[in-house]
C-alpha cells in the first residue's frame, strides 16, 4: 500500500474528528461518519461486530447510536504513523460522579488511510469490564428506542441470529458481576488446593481422604 504523507492523513482524520464535533453539537447524524469511509471500508466495534462497506457503516453508526444521544466521547490526542491513525478518546457515560467528575471509559480508535481523504478500516478498542462498572456506578440505563447489538459479531451470521432487547449492552451491565463470582470460585478453588496439600502431609489417611 502507498504511505501518505503524513500531512494528508493528518488532515483526513480531522475532517473526522470536525464531523464528530458538529454530531455532538446536533448539526450532524452519526451515520454521517460512513462518508470519511472507502466503499470496501471495515469497522469493527467491540459491542457491535464487524461492518464491511460504506452503506453497512453507515446504518451500523446510526443504529448504535439510537438512544445515545446524551453520550460523548471527547478526543484526548492523536498520532500518526505512516498511514497509520491511533486517536485515543473518552467514552463518557452521563452524569457526574459525586466529586464531579465524569464516568471516563479511555477508548481507542485504530485507523488506516486509504487516500482521497478516506478510510478503508477502523477498529474500536475500550476495556469493556471498566465501562460495565461505569454503567452501573452512573445509573445510566438503555432507553426504550435502543436498537439491540446483533448477537453474532459475524456478518454471515446475523441473519439467522436472533436479537434481544439491548441484551449486549445487559449483558456488559452484569459482566462485572460474573468477574467477581468467577473470583470467588478462584478462591474457593485455591483454598481447597491448600487444604489438600496439608492431608498429603498428614500421617492420618481418612483426613485427607475427608479433605477431597
């Protein structure tokens, strides 16, 4: 692949990141995004899955965005290399934290330049364990108009896959949970190790046996 100069990918990707700005002031839609975007483009969410080509993009942007209207995701710096973008930003959930802070999600956007002002791929990158506990910490829930994420990541796959309501975005609101059931376990796990140890050490065989 041609390497740009880094001036006009640079330039590319602020025309972006102004679109993101007007969505944010209302005089833009998030599909408008897909316009920054090659006709065999690729975008990948960790939510949503994978979209191939500038009309899927488009109604994938709008559709995960439906019901999200009072979200925002400031960028905090970005870098190139070569053809290379790697933007990092906040997922912002709504509301403020008791100190008046926000609920930051550091997010990551991993772009590739593909010329004339467009880009042929993008994948979203954040910690979704963090976000699920920001989700829950905020209070914030999923209105009604949501659109769910498909269930299989997979094109090929979406359209046998049934869909649920919202139950992506529940399922991340109960990951935090399961992460520490699965702790839970870990110890319970270890501490039965420890005592099967100490019966191997022990002379009398019916307690260690009582210890498996």
């Amino acid at each position: 692949m041609k390497v740009y100069p880094e001036e006009e990918v640079r330039a590319a990707w602020n025309n972006v990141l102004e679109t993101r700005a007007k969505i944010a002031r209302g005089e833009a839609g998030w599909a408008d995004i897909a316009a920054h975007f090659t006709e065999d483009a690729v975008y990948i969410d960790p939510v949503w899955g994978r979209y191939e080509g500038r009309a899927a993009i488009a109604k994938f942007m709008h559709e995960c965005m439906v019901g999200f209207d009072d979200w925002r995701f400031p960028t905090l710096w970005s870098v190139v290399k070569d053809n290379l973008i790697i933007c990092a930003f906040w997922s912002r959930v709504p509301g403020r934290r008791p100190n008046g802070g926000h609920y930051d999600c550091f997010s990551i956007n991993v772009s590739i330049y593909a010329g004339n002002g467009e880009f042929c791929y993008e994948n979203d990158i954040f910690n979704m364990a963090e976000l699920a506990q920001l989700i829950q910490q905020s209070g914030w829930k999923p209105p009604a108009h949501s659109h769910a994420p498909p269930p299989a990541p997979d094109p090929a796959d979406r359209k046998t896959a049934r869909r649920g309501p919202m139950r992506n975005i529940k399922q991340l609101c109960r990951y935090r949970s399961c992460i520490a059931n699965q702790k839970s376990r870990r110890r319970l796990l270890q501490a039965r190790k420890a005592r099967h140890r100490r019966c191997r050490c022990c002379v009398n065989s019916k307690c260690h046996r009582v210890a498996l």
